[in-house]
C-alpha cells in the first residue's frame, strides 16, 4: 500500500477528543479546546477559523451548514460551511446531546435521559417542537421516513417536524440479546436499507427491524464481545468491532459472517471502500489494506494512537491520531503478495 500525506494539522489536543465532520469538500474539526476549524479536504488549508465553545457533543455537516454541541456554552449553533460565521443559535437545557438532521430539521436531545427531545427548523433556527418530559434514547438515526430512537427494549420512530410517533418495535428478551447498547454519543443503530435496520444489543447481538412489517427479530450473534458502537456499512459489507481483537465483517444480505480481522482493541474506529477493497484503521498507529474478500495485503504505519478514520472519497482519508488530523492518498503497489486472515463462516482459517 502506498499512503502519500496530503496535510497535517496540529490539533494541540487528543485526536481522541477532536469532533470531526467530513462532507461537501471540507473536513471540520474542534481543536485547541476552544475552535472549529474548517479546512479544505484537498489539501488542508483552513478556509475558516472561529470559537467552537468547548469539547463539542456533536458535530455535523449537511446541506451546506455546520451544527455544532458544545459543552459549553449550552447552545445549538449553526454555521454557513462556506465561510463558518453563524447563521443562528438556539439556547439548550445544559446537558444537550446527540444530534441529527432530517428533511430540513434539527433534531437534538435525549443522551443519557437528561433532556427532551426538541426540533429546529435547519433553515432559520424556529423551533418547532420540544418533548414534554426528559427521555432516554441512544443516538439516533434518520431512516424510514422519521428519526429513529430507543433505550431498553423499546424502539420508536419519530417525525422529525411534527415529534408525532411513527413506529414502535420491542425488541426481544433480554435474556438472549441484551437491550440496546450503551454506546455513549456514537452511533447504535445501522441502516441497512430503507426498509431495513440494525440495532446493536447487549454485549454480542444484532437486532434487524423491518419498517414494513413492524418486526423486530435476532439477526447475528457473536462468539465474543462486540463495541458497543453500532456497525459501519461500507462497500457492501457490514463492519463490526470486537472489544479486543480487531474487526468483524457480516453480509448485509442475510447477517452471515464473512471474515475476521485482527486489528487493536476497539478504540480505533474506521473503514473505507479504496482500490476496490477496503482500508481498516489499528489503534497502534497503522492501516490494513485488505482486498474484496477481507485478505489482509499490507500493513502501512501512519503515526501514533489512532483513534479514528474517514473516508473524504476518491481513495483519501482523514486520519486522527495522537494530537494531530492528516489527510492520506492512498494506493496500490502492483505484484504486492497477500497475506490472509480470512476466517469462513465456521470459524477455521484459511
């Protein structure tokens, strides 16, 4: 695998706690404590540099704004992604968490069971609607014509302009799959399609939703702990983090396992479709170039404690590592010899 740096920027901060969004050409990132920055995706020049209040909850690119969670102050604020000056901002109860656009709205609220879910229009700030009471939901997600929530046992869809409920799934016994993860402000749900949906549960389960039908059913179960994390669809190929060992692929198609990777402990997150395979992140500083069928064909350090990976499109990443963002190009040395890690569905090497 050939990595050619494109850019790096110091972030004067862990890499581990810098909010990054990537999309529409630029790669926005909190770093020195206080500032967002958005810099060119080509080759990292910042295009602006503004205050970012402190240890953002959230960070999202879409429809040519940037909307912002800061811990402090207690705001939702949305900036133009061009130039970063502010186009409006909402006070927030304190402890606001997760967020998410929909059709036009901003919908935030809901981590840990602080707060209640509430909706701004993403055009001019009005708020829309606000949830009566403080509810608990883990990251949420736009799928099925609404925004998907759920803690516990239950799951709940809901219309973003309107808070109305669309849907409701219970999710089956805790006894075999556990309820939906505690993954804290990373992402617990997966879309597989629009009518299709996964949720990590309990410490090894996937659990598919069916919008059509209103079911709620076992999906795939490991032989080992899983991230809490939701997986990462990518490439056709459904990504999953063991807690210590690396990474675990499954068929969207009917939750078979593929193959299994090692690659670090979970901490490291991020998986892009390059070269027609993939490029995985290790946690020790290094990304595994594998082909389309999880063979492992070359190892590349790229610094130190990675602790996640972005895709930016046409064979580029973003990298954060120990205090510092880098943008890599990524190619492919021909004639390179592979070394496989594949593991079939009945667990034996190959």
């Amino acid at each position: 695998m050939i990595v050619e740096t494109l850019w790096e920027r110091a972030l004067h901060q862990s890499g581990a706690h810098s909010a990054v969004a990537a999309g529409e050409g630029l790669v926005v990132v909190h770093e020195r404590r206080t500032r967002l920055v958005g810099l060119d995706a080509g080759d990292g020049a910042p295009r602006w540099d503004v205050p970012g209040g402190t240890w953002p909850r959230a960070v999202v690119v879409a429809d040519g704004r940037c909307l912002v969670l800061p811990q402090a102050p207690d705001t939702l604020d949305c900036r133009d992604l061009a130039d970063g000056t502010v186009v409006w901002s909402a006070r927030l109860p304190r402890h606001t968490g997760h967020l998410v656009v929909a059709d036009g709205v901003v919908l935030v609220g809901g981590w840990r069971g602080y707060t209640p879910l509430a909706a701004f229009d993403l055009g001019d700030g009005r708020p829309l609607w606000r949830g009566t009471e403080p509810v608990r939901t883990g990251h949420p997600l736009v799928w099925g014509g609404g925004v998907l929530c759920g803690s516990g046992l239950d799951v709940w869809l809901v219309d973003p302009r309107t808070g109305a409920e669309l849907a409701r799934w219970r999710l089956p016994g805790a006894a075999a799959h556990g309820a939906v993860a505690d993954a804290e402000l990373q992402p617990v749900f997966t879309a597989l399609d629009p009518d299709r949906c996964v949720v990590r549960c309990g410490p090894r389960a996937l659990v598919l939703l069916r919008r059509s039908a209103g079911t709620a059913g076992s999906w795939f179960s490991h032989d080992a702990d899983l991230a809490a994390r939701a997986p990462e669809l990518c490439g056709a190929v459904l990504w999953l983090r063991e807690r210590r060992a690396g990474w675990v692929a499954v068929d969207p198609a009917d939750g078979r396992r593929l193959w299994t990777v090692a690659g670090g402990p979970a901490s490291a997150w991020g998986v892009a479709e390059v070269g027609g395979g993939f490029v995985v992140v290790d946690e020790g500083g290094s990304l595994l170039r594998l082909d389309a069928d999880g063979r492992v064909l070359g190892r590349q350090p790229v610094g130190r404690r990675i602790s996640a990976l972005h895709g930016l499109g046409g064979g580029r990443v973003a990298v954060s590592g120990k205090g510092t963002l880098k943008g890599l190009a990524l190619g492919w040395a021909t004639g390179a010899a592979g070394l496989s890690t594949r593991v079939d569905t009945s667990g034996s090497s190959t």
